[in-house]
C-alpha cells in the first residue's frame, strides 16, 4: 500500500493529508503529522475527499447543447475544436469584449495562471475569479494600509496571541482548524463581535452582539478610546506609520456616550475591550466574511489593522489584524491569476513590472494584457446590457452562489455561448450550459495552493485518472491549443512548467517565490512565501513586517479612514427585518455540490432551506419549528424557508445558510466601492407564514 501526502482543496487552510492507496483505490484518509498548519487534525470535508472520486459518475467526455433540452457527448478534440470555434466566432464578430470568464479559488496556482494567459493575454477579455465573493475586501485593504496584499500571520500566532478578537468570523463552522488551534491556546481571553450569538460567540470568554453593519462606528470609537487614554505605542506610530494625526483627528468625533446607539454596545462594554486590548501583550484582531462581505468592507478592514498597528501589535508572534481567507487557494488567485494585476503583483500600467513579467514569460509588451480586468459584478452587467456574449465559467456555481441570483440566471438567458467546467454536470450553473467540460476532482492532479499565512503546499494525484479523464490544466492548455495560441503555450506545457514562470514573475516582489522548488514540496511542510533563491529556512512558521518595513515607498503603514458611509438599503416599515447569511455546518461547503456526497453530512444537514429566527419573531408571525415562512426581500424577490428557532438570533434578524439557492436569491446587487465584493450580510426582509395573506 502506497501513502501520497497532498492539500485539501476545500478552505483557506488547505491542510495536508495522507491518502493510503491500494490498487488505484483510495483505502483510508488521515491528516498528515506534524503538518503546521493542521497538526495531525482534519475536518469532516477533508478526510471525505475520496467521495467525489466514488460517487460522482459524470461521464468524462464533453457534452454539447444540440438543441432545447438536448446534448450529445463528443471526443476531447472535438469538444476544444467546436468550444474554441464558437468563442473565435463571437470575438470575431463581437470583438474582445465579447469574452469573459469567472474562475475559483479552489483551483491551483498553475490553473490560476494559464487561465490568466489564455483568457487574458491572449482572447483580451475579462478573467474575473469568486475570489470576489470573498477576499477582494481584504485585498483592498492590505494595499491600501500595508502597501501590499500581504496577510502578515503564521496560524501559529492563534496558539500564542492572549488576547483574541474575532470579528465576523465563526471558525467554529467556518474554518475548525483555526477553532482547534485556538482551544489548544489555555492562556487567551477570547472575544467575538457578532450580530448572531454564534457557534464561536457561544464558546467565547465575551461576545458583544453588535447591531449589524456597525462594525466602523464602534472601531473608531475604540480607537478613539485608546488615544485618548494613551493606549497606543507612540513610538510605534511615530517611527513606521503615517497619516496617524488625521486618523486621530477622524475619530475624536466618536464618542463613547454615543456608542451604544449606533453599535448596540454598552460604553462599559467598549471600555472594557480598550482595557483588554491595552493590557494584553500579545493581542490579534481576526477578520472574514463578516466584515469582508459588506458595502463598507475595506474601511472595516482597515478600522482593524489600524487598532493593531497603533498598539504596538504588529510583526511580532501572536499579534496583528489579520484576515482569515475563505478558499484554499484564494491567495495563488490574488497573486498569480492575472485578474486584477500582473502575475507576481504590481500594475498593468507600471513598464518595469510589464518587463519583468515580459521577460519571465518570454512574450513581448505587445502580447501582454494592459488593464485589470472588470470586476465580477461588471461582468454580470455587462451580459445583461448585451456587450459580453461568451461566458467561460470554470469549478463554480455563480447560479446559486452570486447576490441577487435570479439576475445571473438572466444574464445566462442572454449569452450566446455559456460554457461551464466542472466536477459535475448537474450543479444549477452545469444544467443550463451550452457546452460541459468535465474535469477530475483534486485527488486527481497536480499543482499548488497557497494558504491563508501565504504557504505553498503541493498538490499531487492520488489515484490515476481514466484514459478520457481531464484536469482543469488540460482543459485550459487544450482549448488554448485549439484557440490558435500556437508558440504562446511553449512554455505553458505543464503544471510545473507554470509553476516555474510564475517564479521568474515574483522575482523582487513582496510574494517572491524564487527559492521555492517545485517538487520539493513534495511531502513538506510547505514554505511561506516570501522564500528567495539562495534563503534558507529557520523556521516553518514565519510572520511579516518583523522588521517593522512596509511595502509602501515610505516604508510605512498607512492609516486609512473616511466617514462612515449610509447604509445604502436601510430597513423601512415595509421591510423591518435584517437577514443575515453565512455557513450552516462544518460539513457543508458553498453551494453543496462536492459535500452532498458525505454520507455525514447529510446525516446532520437539512435538505430544506432554513431560516434560524428569535423566538419572540416566531411568536408574532404564529410560527412554530419546522413551519413554512416566505421571506420578502427588497430587492424584489421572495423565498420559502423552514423556521429553525432560537434565543441566539436577535428579535429583529434572521440568519441563513448560503448552502441554499433561495439564500442568495433575497441578497441584493450591493458592492463595496474600492472592492467591489457584494454585500451578503444585511438585507432588508420582511416574512410571513406561508398560506397566510397579507
């Protein structure tokens, strides 16, 4: 029997298992030891990634819409010969802009950058990711504060922090690994800040059950608490920030007498965390979809890491404002996918990063894309407003996953070629396509993620693949193939291929990657990026900004700060009710496609939609456990829910999974300004029990 170590392609951990494999069949599944990110420890979803390859049967030839209702399975080099025809037609007619295509954080690095340099650089149109849905905020932020996208924590820090402060985060459900690393801590003060008494909250030394979306009001009151009581590290703030004095002179305007009204909070509360974060020595600030997945989400963001910087806890073990990454490889997408910047990072406007990426690709300036692409949300606009015809989406399920839903299934309505790549060919986006391109789950190829603390860890095949059996590598290296890229994927040939270009990208940048070798990672450890050719490591577990340097040209973090913007979609008489959104169980993922085959989750999940309501709602609108209620939402749609009632949702909220398409059909078409991530968390709603009028 064979042992193969390789990463779980579920979340932002990305732990390392061992598969036991005999005769090309997987026989047991165990965390990897000593691994640093998950310590011989593993969640339901990863010690089930066998299921995909037991269960799941689509057959693994394309499959083309021959007319309504009809499809017919064809070879691979028919389906890239009819697939790239048709895209050539639309640009040929239509031109570029024509094109555009919606990847995942769930592929590799190597997946990440070819798509990048078929979709991009080559077809010129827009190569958005769902690492919209999630991560764009936090990117945004780092940017704008630290001069870099650049998650300065080792999860090691969970472990030594005293002082932990979750904010929008229930990694309880969300992330169980971070969970287990903070129970091993015995010496911590654990704090959450959520509208929802939640799985975390419920555990937590203090929860502070904040009205929704007003997280900036009471950060910058707690900043102005710690100003002015002297709270900070002046010397800190002094020697490596700037733009300190107009933060300062921003939040003197928040008062702790007026907190409570804006925030829910108590100002004795508020004083008390102040007291906390000023007596703790090794203090973390801990960030996700919460504050990610807002109207105001960078601000948020940025209200964050600006408490950590002024008090001193930055760059050193257990401290910092950190983001909690939602996909596996959410970081490869934002480094290496081509999207929004240059591989490597840097901007497609600045000629000595184009050159440096010409060079390690071996292209000319020419042949290399010149802008960003459009956000997710302008592509979806786009379709609907008849300028993009051709739709390539690869391993996600926009249909039900993206805001205000109904409106990506007009957008599908309106193409004129939908092409989805998937594990499966019944997700609510594969039935509705034009072409299906089937791909083999991860337990099936090669490449690599990289983490939420920046590690790259290899992934590699466990089990061999049937002879008509594809890779998302493959698929995108043979549709290139068939689109005309002839010499442009000379040096594209294999995931290591790419791998080693997007080396020669990250030379000189923050994400430099140069002294990483690509089969050495091979049953690692991984290794954290940044990890320079001729480096040698002293430790598994490094952090940044040690050195007190940011990537700013000055060097120094920046404080960034604005007025509080207006809720956009506040609550009115006829929608009184905020609905808020996130994970149900530890075992569900997204959209439920890959999970639905773990026997344990369905075990523990509901099949049904469910609404969870405080007791005294339920009351009012005669609703009982398991009752039919409608939501009404105020972007015009409506969905039907099971009641689940419970003391631990507020009288004014409601809390959905987003494991359910009805979900996603009530949150409205929202979007952080400088992110342009939708906002999932607080929408107007108003109910009713089903069969009732009114």
């Amino acid at each position: 029997m064979k042992k193969v170590q390789t990463t779980c392609n579920y979340c932002s951990l990305a732990c390392n298992l061992d598969f036991h494999v005999e005769g090309n069949t997987i026989q047991k599944v165990m965390p990897t030891p000593d691994y640093p990110v998950n310590k011989n420890f593993a969640c339901i979803k990863g010690l089930s990634l066998d299921k995909p390859a037991i269960v799941n049967h689509t057959n693994p030839l394309p499959r083309i819409k021959e007319g309504k209702g009809k499809f017919k399975n064809v070879s691979w080099e028919e389906g890239f010969r009819h697939t790239a025809g048709k895209i050539n037609e639309i640009i040929k007619k239509y031109g570029n802009e024509a094109f555009a295509a919606i990847s995942t954080g769930q592929l590799t690095m190597e997946e990440m950058a070819l798509l990048g340099h078929v979709g991009r650089n080559f077809l010129r149109g827009d190569v958005d990711g769902n690492t919209r849905l999630c991560m764009a905020t936090s990117v945004v932020a780092h940017k704008q504060c630290l001069g870099y996208d650049a998650p300065p924590y080792t999860l090691n820090d969970f472990e030594l922090s005293d002082t932990i402060i979750l904010i929008g985060a229930n990694p309880v459900v969300a992330h169980p690994i971070v969970w287990d690393r903070i129970c091993s801590n015995k010496n911590k003060k654990l704090i959450v800040i959520d509208p929802r008494n939640s799985e975390s909250a419920q555990r937590a030394d203090y929860w502070y059950g904040i009205k929704p979306k007003s997280d900036l009001a009471l950060l910058y009151t707690l900043a102005n608490i710690l100003i002015e009581k002297g709270w900070i590290d002046k010397n800190y703030v002094d020697s490596y920030t700037e733009a300190f004095e107009e933060f300062k002179a921003h939040v003197a305007a928040f008062k702790l007498d007026e907190v409570e009204k804006a925030t829910g909070i108590s100002a004795e509360k508020l004083m008390d965390l102040a007291k906390m974060i000023h007596e703790g020595k090794k203090v973390s600030l801990w960030w996700t979809m919460g504050v990610n997945q807002s109207y105001a989400g960078v601000r948020t963001a940025q209200a964050i890491m600006a408490i950590a910087v002024m008090t001193g806890n930055i760059g050193r073990e257990g401290t910092g404002g950190n983001s909690l990454t939602g996909q596996c490889n959410a970081m490869g997408s934002r480094a290496f996918s081509h999207q929004a910047g240059l591989y490597g990072g840097g901007d497609f406007d600045n000629p000595k990063r184009r050159e440096a990426v010409c060079n390690a690709l071996g292209i000319t300036d020419e042949q290399l894309v010149n802008k960003p692409t459009a956000p997710y949300n302008v592509i979806i606009e786009k379709i609907l407003a008849g300028t993009i015809k051709c739709l390539w989406i690869l391993c996600t399920n926009p249909r039900h996953s993206w805001a205000n839903n109904e409106t990506f299934q007009k957008a599908i309505e309106k193409l004129e070629l939908f092409i989805v790549q998937d594990i499966y060919d019944d997700t609510d986006s594969s039935m509705d396509c034009d072409i299906f391109l089937p791909v083999v789950p991860g337990i099936k190829k090669e490449g690599t993620i990289i983490n939420t603390e920046r590690r790259l860890s290899a992934m590699r095949p466990v089990i061999e693949r049937r002879p008509d059996d594809r890779t998302d590598y493959q698929v995108i290296f043979g549709l290139g193939e068939a689109l005309g890229m002839g010499s442009l994927l000379d040096n594209w040939k294999t995931p290591k291929d790419a791998f080693n270009l997007m080396k020669k990208c990250s030379k000189g940048m923050p994400c430099e990657i140069t002294g990483v070798d690509y089969d050495a990672l091979v049953n690692s450890k991984g290794i954290q990026w940044p990890f320079r050719e001729g480096e040698t490591l002293a430790s598994d577990e490094r952090r940044l900004f040690e050195n007190n340097k940011f990537y700013h040209p000055s060097g120094k973090f920046k404080f960034m700060f604005e007025a509080i913007p207006e809720n956009p979609i506040k609550n009115t008489e006829e929608f009184p009710y905020t609905l808020n959104t996130g994970r149900g169980t530890v075992g569900q993922w997204h959209t439920q496609t890959r999970t639905r085959e773990v026997a344990f989750v369905q075990d523990v999940s509901a099949k049904d939609a469910y609404v969870l309501l405080n007791p005294d709602l339920a009351k009012k609108y005669s609703l009982a456990e398991n009752d039919l209620l409608e939501i009404r939402s105020i972007n015009g749609q409506n969905a039907t829910f099971k009641a689940r009632i419970t003391a631990n949702v507020p009288f004014d909220q409601l809390y959905a999974p987003i494991h359910y398409i009805e979900t996603n059909k009530l949150t409205p078409s929202l979007y952080d300004p400088y992110s342009k991530e939708p906002s999932y968390k607080t929408t107007p709603v108003n109910i009713k029990k089903e069969g009732v009028k009114g």
